[in-house]
C-alpha cells in the first residue's frame, strides 16, 4: 500500500511510519514544510489552505494524526482556538482535497479522542453515544464533522477516538513512571474516575487494521477492559514493584498545568469500549492492563 500520514512526526505517527515501512508499505509524509520536487513527500501548510493536490493522487490510504498537542501548555483561550482550528482547518483542507481528486483513496484514518465523550461517571460508552459539552467535546465534535467532504465523496472514513496512549517514549506513562518509581505514586484524587486505555502497540495495529478493514465512522480506539485511576495506579505499581498508597489532591496537578486542563487530562471519567473494534473482529494484542504495562515497560527497558 502507498499510505499518506499528516503528524508523520508525532509519536503516535513515527510509530505508525515504523510499522508500515517494516510490513513492505510506502509511506509519504505530508509535511509543513517546503518540499522539493524529488522529495518522497507531501507539502501542505493548513492555516494557509493549501495542499500539494497532486501529490494525493493514487494513494491507497490517508491517516490524519496533525494537530497541536492537547496537553503540551496551559488552556488559555489563545492555545485553544490554536488546538482546535490545528484540527478542524487541516481536517477539512485534507478532506475536501481528497473528496476532489480524480483517483481518490478508498480510505481516509482521521483522529479524534475519547474526550468527545465529556465527564461521564460509571456510564459505559460506546460510539453510539452522545458528545459530552465541555471544551474537548467540543473540539472533537468540530473535528469529526470537518472530513464530511471525504464521506460524501465516498471515501470510507473512520475517525479514531483515542484513549490514553500506554508508550514508554511519550504521552501520560513518562510522567507518571518517576513518582511511582521513587514510592510516592498513588491515585488522582478519589481515583473513581475511569480511565480508558490502550498500548501503543494496539494503537498502531488497529490503524494498520482499519486501512482494509471494512469498517467506517467512528471507532474507540482503547482496551476492551477500562480501569479507575485507582486501579491503574495499582496495577502500575505492581509492575514496578512499588508502593501506590500516595493519592494526589485534586488541586495539585492544576497548580501546574491549570484547572481546566488537568481536570480534562487525569480526572474526567469515560468509561470507554472499543465496540465498533470488537464487532470488526480486531484482535487485540494487550487487552488486560498489567500484562499491557509489563510489556510495554519491558520493552522501554530494552536497549
């Protein structure tokens, strides 16, 4: 296959380039950057809207991962309008280019999060459930509605609703590993709240998955086995061989990275199951979270 990844650089994107290029794939990154002529890739600048139209012909499949990091800086109002207009602009030029095209993909991969969810207690959802209203919901929202272009043109778009991503290189694991490490690890707050997870490992496979598999809309992208934040903490202990008997006030982690932010990072509750996963017959490769953290803290250890 010859596959088309905006946020090729990204680490869930690097991940993805590595595993299609190892299987025989073609992978062409599209980039923000001026691209030479003889460059094995794509140029685009979104806030622009403009896109490298030709470079898109004849490919066999498109996975959009761009987008400024949710996580990375405090929500003011400015880093917001950037996180979504990163998402909802780049998503729509992407779609209806490719809607547009006279030889157009069969299929385009466009990201998404479980935070289209909101805060939701012990309600189990699944993809046939309603948005949540608060700022990620929102986002989310916006940010699958804008590859309608791709749909109409009978594209078979799937948008992945990601979990927390369990990777020893990035993403939430790396922050957490340091205090549990040092003893002082424990639950967010009350620890209720579910967290929805899924290894990096699986991540990648259910993308490689999707790209020939004859599933469309939107699909969870998470374990079929969600655990409370105080479970994970334990289960994480255990792993390292540590205690998790230090819970982290609900306060602290806003004094840090704001209010709004850490409450949508590390004390929302959705508990999230991948059904439209399960009903395709993906077969996950880390669907219990010890053996997952056991791998995939393993496997950081490595040289």
């Amino acid at each position: 296959m010859k596959v088309a990844i905006t946020g090729s650089t990204g680490l869930i994107g690097t991940a993805l380039t590595r595993r299609l290029e190892a299987a025989g794939h073609r992978v062409v990154p599209v980039l923000r950057r001026p691209v030479s002529r003889d460059e094995p890739a794509i140029g685009w600048d979104p806030a622009a809207g403009t896109i490298d139209r030709d470079g898109l012909e004849g490919l066999d499949g498109v996975v959009h991962l761009a987008g400024a990091g949710i996580g990375d800086q405090r929500w003011t109002d400015e880093r917001k309008r950037l996180v979504t207009e990163s998402r909802t602009a780049s998503t729509e030029l992407l779609a209806t280019t490719l809607a547009s095209l006279d030889t157009r993909p069969p299929v385009l991969i466009s990201g998404s999060a479980i935070g289209y969810y909101g805060d939701r207690g012990d309600e189990i959802l699944t993809e046939a459930s309603a948005p949540g209203d608060d700022f990620l919901a929102r986002l989310c929202v916006a940010w699958e509605a804008a590859t309608a272009p791709a749909t109409e043109a009978n594209i078979r778009v799937a948008t992945i609703r990601t979990g927390l991503v369990l990777d020893r290189q990035g993403g939430a694991l790396p922050k957490l590993l340091p205090f549990f490490k040092f003893g002082v690890g424990g639950r967010y707050g009350s620890g209720r709240q579910w967290w929805s997870w899924i290894t990096m490992e699986d991540e990648i496979e259910a993308i490689v998955w999707l790209l020939t598999a004859k599933v469309w809309g939107p699909v969870n992208l998470t374990a079929p086995q969600p655990v409370t934040n105080a479970d994970f903490a334990k289960a994480l202990g255990r792993t390292l061989h540590r205690p998790s008997l230090f819970p982290v006030p609900t306060f602290a982690p806003g004094l840090v990275v704001g209010q709004e932010l850490a409450k949508a990072l590390l004390f929302t509750s959705a508990r999230v199951q991948p059904a439209a996963l399960e009903a395709g017959g993906y077969p996950f490769q880390r669907p219990d979270l010890p053996e997952a953290l056991a791998s995939v803290l393993d496997q950081g250890a490595r040289p």
